[in-house]
C-alpha cells in the first residue's frame, strides 16, 4: 500500500509540541477530480433557530451534492422535549439534509437546572429529573438507543461519540465531564480498526474538544472535559486517517489554530491525526480566561464543509452569516480510498 507523508499536509504548517498547525487558505473551489462525497458539519445550535435555519439554506446553496450533516452536539438550550420538536421542524421545513449524524452535547443535560421552563432553579437540582429521562429525550429525537452510532455519508464512515452520564448524579464535585464506558471505548477501537483495513478515513464526531488541540483546548476550562482523555487519545492516536470534529467552544475559525494534527506520544504514528473546531452556529461566548463565559461582541454563524478525494480531504470553513469563505486546509491521505 502507498503511504504518504502527513507532515507536509498543510501548507506552512507550523509544529509545536506533537502539533502540527495548519495556515490555510481562502476561496476554495468547488467539486473537483476524484471526489468521492462531500457532507457538512456544524455544532451548538442551542436554540438559535433562526442562524440554524440560515445555515441549512446557506448548505444547500453553496453544496447541493452535500451527502449529509454532522451535528456535534448541544442541539438544544437545554434538553427539554419541546426544544428538540422545535429542531425537527426547522429540519422539516428545510432545506433537509439527505442524512443526520447527531452528537450529544452537555446542553442536552440542563433540564435539571429548572424547575419549569421558565423557573431557573439551580439551588433545588435536578428538580426530579432523572438522568434516564434525559437520555431518553436524546434517544427519542437522534431514533436510536445509544450515545455512540456510525452513520455513512456517501459511502464515508462518520462515527459519533458521547458520554453515557452526565456525571452530576453520580459525583457532586462533576458537572459536564464526558465517561465513556468500556463498551463505546471496544466499539471506537473495532470500527476504526475495521475501516483502517478497507483504506477509508473515517470521520468523528464528538461535541467536547480534546485537550491540547484546536482553539482554546489549552485552556483550564477545557483542559478536564474528559474523564478518561489518555485512552481516547491513544486509540484515535494510532490512526493517520482520522478526522476529528469537536464543537463546545464555540471559538471563531478564523484562529489559526482551527485545525491542528495531534500526535499521541506512545503511538506509532508520527504523523498525528486531525482535529478540526466546528465553529458554532449559536454565538456570542467565549472563555474569559478565568474558567468561565465572557460575552464576545459581533455575530457570525459558522460551520464547515468537508469534500473527500480518493487520495485528500479537503475541509471548508464558512461562515454562513455573511455567506463567505474562510479558509480551507487539503490533508492528503495516507493511501487511495
């Protein structure tokens, strides 16, 4: 099998500490030789309906050919029932993507603060809300019955994870730390396994950024979203052909640091794999460097587009507000699909 170098992926790339970080550009062209599926992927709608709606039109304009969306997580404000009804019919009224993979996020966990919709009651949580409850609303909505699920994007596997607690009910110290169990762990390693064999990248979706990789993950805030980082890290680690799509954030694509390779010490490959930030469709929050939110001024509504080549992907920022390219950055992959 040909295999090709991954340290030259992007164009100026600039490594510090195992990262590899891409500087890409503009004006991407569309289509192109040997494409074999192009989806989308965006994050954090958090009851912004209204951006949400801008970003499907925005899709379906600029990638009619657009095999599916990855939403990675915090799909509502809060959890509620009427909240996720409230989604499905922005979907139903479209443009409607061919496919959905849908990601949980820690938004989907908050129905506990409140006593009613309208009754923030944090000091009487959860409010007799039960954690099952809320996994439930989850499963009614993505019609499945666990966190984690692959889906096929034109023939491409995009792999989605998620913690099985939310893990307040279980330690009072913990709030939004993602546990994922030894299964969803076996069935990660298998999945990736199996498609490394067949000579597909695969593409995975998860809401919470892994430390130390793209935008704002250097952070104390995001330093400790995972319970069990290290393990995750070492089975994506051992993996040139994966793609890795994280939200939470909510941090603006244009930072340089948007897309970065992480290399997994303890691993043979040397070349990393890539971690892209989705962007955010809500907007308007960002850490204030003291291990909370700050308002950020300005508006914009972002999210990406992904086109996969038999021998690169090739990743699209937009920024559907304004209707405008960022940037974009061309991996090779490490054989022909």
């Amino acid at each position: 099998m040909e295999r090709r170098s991954l340290l030259g992926a992007t164009a100026g790339a600039l490594v510090l500490g195992g990262l590899a970080q891409g500087t890409a550009q503009a004006a991407p062209a569309a289509g192109g030789e040997g494409l074999v599926t192009t989806f989308n992927v965006i994050s954090d709608i958090q009851g912004d309906l209204g951006d949400f709606a801008q970003a499907l039109k925005d899709i379906r304009a600029t990638n009619p050919r657009s095999s599916g969306l990855a939403v990675a997580g915090d799909i509502t404000p809060r959890g509620y029932d009427f909240e996720y009804a409230d989604v499905q019919k922005v979907l139903e009224q479209g443009p409607k993507p061919r496919e959905v993979a849908w990601a949980i996020g820690n938004h989907e966990f908050y129905v506990p603060k409140w006593a009613d919709p309208d009754t923030l009651a944090q000091s009487t949580w959860p409010n007799g809300t039960t954690e099952d409850s809320l996994f439930r609303s989850f499963y009614r909505f993505a019609k499945r019955s666990a966190v984690y699920a692959e889906t096929s994007f034109g023939g491409i596997p995009v792999l989605t994870l998620g913690t099985e607690r939310y893990m307040r009910f279980h330690d009072k110290s913990l709030w939004d730390e993602v546990w994922i169990s030894e299964a969803q762990f076996q069935w990660l390693e298998d999945r990736l396994q199996y498609w490394g064999k067949r000579r597909k990248p695969v593409m995975v979706v998860t809401h919470h950024p892994l430390p130390n990789t793209v935008s704002g993950t250097r952070s104390k805030i995001y330093l400790s979203d995972y319970l069990q980082p290290d393990r995750l890290l070492g089975i994506l680690g051992r993996h040139r052909d994966v793609f890795l799509f994280s939200g939470h954030t909510h941090w603006d694509l244009t930072l340089s640091d948007w897309y970065v390779r992480r290399v997994v010490p303890g691993t043979a490959n040397l070349d990393g794999f890539s971690v892209i930030n989705t962007g955010a469709v809500q907007t308007g929050f960002a850490d204030n460097g003291q291990g909370g939110e700050a308002t950020v001024p300005g508006h914009f509504n972002q999210g990406l587009q992904v086109d996969v080549h038999r021998d690169r992907v090739v990743i699209k920022a937009r920024d559907f507000a304004t209707g405008t390219w960022m940037k974009q950055i061309t991996v090779p992959l490490s054989t022909r699909i």
